[in-house]
C-alpha cells in the first residue's frame, strides 16, 4: 500500500494518548479519538474542563505535552494546510480596519494567491454563507454580530479547508441568529462534504449538530463518553428537537458531563 492510499485510508483526524500540561497545571489526560473524513463531531464539557486546549491541540497550533495528533495519518508539527479554524470571539478575529473582502482575501493573499484570484474566492466563500448580498467594501463593525460569524467563517472556507476547527463560534449571537449559524454550518458540512470538529459547552447544540459527541470531564479533563448522536443527516431546529431522542441524548450527555466515573472511554449508542 502507498503513502497516498495509507493517508487516504485514514481518519481525518486523529488524538492518541493526548495530554496537556501548563506548567504544573494538569489539563487533559489520554484522550484519545478519531474523527473520520466528513463526519460532524462536537466536544463538550464544562466550562474551563480543557476544550478549548484540546482544540488549540487538535489545530496544531499548541503542542500537546503528551501523545499526538495525526491528519489523514500524518503527525502534525503545526497547523497543517486544509485545516482551518473559527473561533468564538469574531469581534477580536476580524481586523477592523479591513473591509469585508479584505478580511476574507487577506489570508489568501499572504498565503501568495493572486489578488483577483483571491478577491474572487473570498467572494465565492462569502455568497456561500449567504452574504453575496452585503456591500463587500462594509467594514466588519458595521455588521450584525451573525453577519461578522458569518465572515469569519466565510475567510475559514475561503481557504477551501477539508477539515474545519471550531471553538465555540455562536456563543457571543442571540439564540435565532445561533439557530441559523448552526443550519449554515451543517449545510455546508454536507454540501462541501467537510470535516467539522466543533466544540460547544451547549448541551443541546451538540446533540442538534453532531454525528458523534465527545463528551469530556474530570480534572485533568477525560473522555467520559464517545456518544453516536444515530438523528440521521437532515436535522430541523423544530422537528429534530421534539424528537424523544434528542431530549434522551440531551440528557444522557448532561449527566455523563455532570457525573462522569473517570478513565472510561467507550463508544455508545445510549
Ligand atoms: N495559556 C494557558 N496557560 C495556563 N493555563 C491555561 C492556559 N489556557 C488555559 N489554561 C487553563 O487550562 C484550563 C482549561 O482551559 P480551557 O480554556 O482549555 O477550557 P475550556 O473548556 O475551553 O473553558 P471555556 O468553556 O470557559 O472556554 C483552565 O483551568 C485554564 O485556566
Ligand atoms: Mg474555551
């Protein structure tokens, strides 16, 4: 079998044995997960339990002290190319005195494209979250909070990603504007056929967007639980939300969280 077969036989993403340290600061201990090509995964936990460490391993960015990470099965020594992140706080990650086309073709820029090749991709990416209507030479601070997500989203698909990290990207929006973020975001997991890592601490929006969910807790923080989230790939902010197994899973995930055993890892069906 060749390298290429190998990487193409791979999970698109790979934790083994993950730990992290800050100091003497103990944070995450053997987590260890894959994330196969195209699925949707969410990693929940309390707040301050390590997820966003996690992610911030995961992306490369931060190494983690112990075990690994592996795209398409290659360990990564940095942010590897077709990965992209999006992060909570759009009013710190967009530049203000950058236009909206800027702040999406900027990257592509620095990255070495072409300028009309960059200006047309980030127009592309920005009609694909459904902003093709918004003056592109608006600055971010003159759009609704959802409007600025979307940009940022729309600069993380420019790059044409195959694998999006998200931490926590709806927190600071009202719910209806979550709503619509969360059905953007499976639209376009399943239209571009991405692999999305998304870490949330909202119970509901995990089991509402995820294929699986890892669900995290302990200090150092654990696995306690991969949960399958089994609601199949059309999912209705209504419907799937009066279904019994949304409201079993919403709870079953809750109490894992809440009153997790340590040191179990095991995959569930509920
Ligand atoms: N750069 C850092 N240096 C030292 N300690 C850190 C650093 N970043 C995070 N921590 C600590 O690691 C622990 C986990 O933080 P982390 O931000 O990963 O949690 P989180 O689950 O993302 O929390 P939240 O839900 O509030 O975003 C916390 O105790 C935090 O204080
Ligand atoms: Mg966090």
């Amino acid at each position: 079998m060749t390298q290429v077969e190998r990487e193409a036989m791979a999970p698109a993403l790979q934790a083994a044995n993950l730990g992290h340290h800050y100091g003497q600061h103990h944070v995450l201990r053997d987590i260890t997960f894959d994330v196969s090509a195209g699925e949707f995964v969410c990693i929940v936990g309390p707040s301050g339990v390590g997820k966003t460490t996690l992610l911030r391993c995961l992306s490369g960015l931060q190494p983690p002290t112990e075990g690994s990470v592996r795209v398409y099965g290659a360990p990564i020594a940095g942010p590897p190319r077709g990965l992209a992140l999006v992060f909570q706080d759009y009013s710190r990650s967009l530049l203000p005195w950058g236009s909206v086309i800027d702040n999406v073709a900027l990257p592509l820029r620095s990255g070495g494209m072409r300028k009309k090749q960059a200006t047309d991709a980030a127009r592309a990416a920005l009609h694909e979250v459904g902003l093709g209507g918004i003056d592109p030479s608006a600055y971010p601070w003159q759009l609704s909070g959802g409007m600025q997500q979307r940009v940022a989203i729309a600069r993380a698909l420019a790059y044409q990603p195959s694998i999006v990290l998200m931490d926590e990207p709806f927190a600071s929006v009202d719910a209806q504007t979550r709503a619509d973020l969360e059905d953007l975001i499976r639209r376009l997991q399943v239209d571009l056929g991405l692999t999305v890592t998304h870490v949330t601490h909202d119970i509901d929006e995990a089991v509402y967007l995820a294929d699986r969910i890892v669900a995290l807790a302990g200090s150092p923080a654990g696995i306690a639980e991969v949960v399958h989230v089994g609601l199949g790939p059309v999912r209705d902010q209504v419907e799937t939300k009066l279904l019994p197994r949304f409201a079993e899973l919403r709870a079953y995930v809750y109490r894992l969280i809440r009153g997790a055993r340590q040191g179990r890892v095991r995959e569930s069906g509920t």
